[in-house]
C-alpha cells in the first residue's frame, strides 16, 4: 500500500511540474514568431498593425527585466517596450 501511494504521488508532481506541461505546450506557440506575438500585443493596445515584417532587440535600449523590441508593420515602426507583468511601453518610431 505504501508503494502504491508513494508511485501515485511521484507521478502527480512528475505530471504537474512546470517542465512537464512546457513538453506538452502546443506546436503553434513555440513556431510563432516573435514578431507575430508583438504585433497581437500592440493591436490588443490599440495599436495598427496591418501586416508584421520583422522584429528585432533594441539592444542599446536593453536592461535586466526590460525587453526593448523594434517592430517593423507594413503601415508603421514601432518601439516596444516590455517589462513583466505590465503593459507595454509603445511609440511609433516611423
């Protein structure tokens, strides 16, 4: 019986760890593009974004817990800044 609920309980936190649910996360997130997750960002904040050509890091811009992108639209550059658990700082650059 002891065995029995010592597998059981192995299985429960090999289950529901945090790596097991990243190995089962779907193919279309990890194939999505950076520049197409930016682009649903800033469309969420109102925000015009026709068609995403690219992205790239601002890497000047760069500091610990604050990610700077340039996001190239086929209407508009844009700036964006993203810090965790904040809304994005946006400007249009071009």
């Amino acid at each position: 019986m002891y065995k029995s609920r010592a597998s059981i309980l192995l299985a429960a936190i090999v289950l529901f760890s945090p790596f097991a649910r990243a190995q089962h996360a779907p193919a279309t997130l990890a194939s999505e593009q950076p520049q197409e997750m930016l682009a649903a960002q800033i469309r969420t904040q109102g925000f015009a974004c026709d068609k995403s050509l690219g992205a790239a890091r601002d890497k000047k811009r760069f500091r610990p817990d604050y990610v700077v992108w340039v996001l190239k639209c086929s209407n508009a550059t844009y700036r964006i800044a993203r810090a965790p658990d904040m809304a994005a700082k946006i400007e249009r650059v071009r």
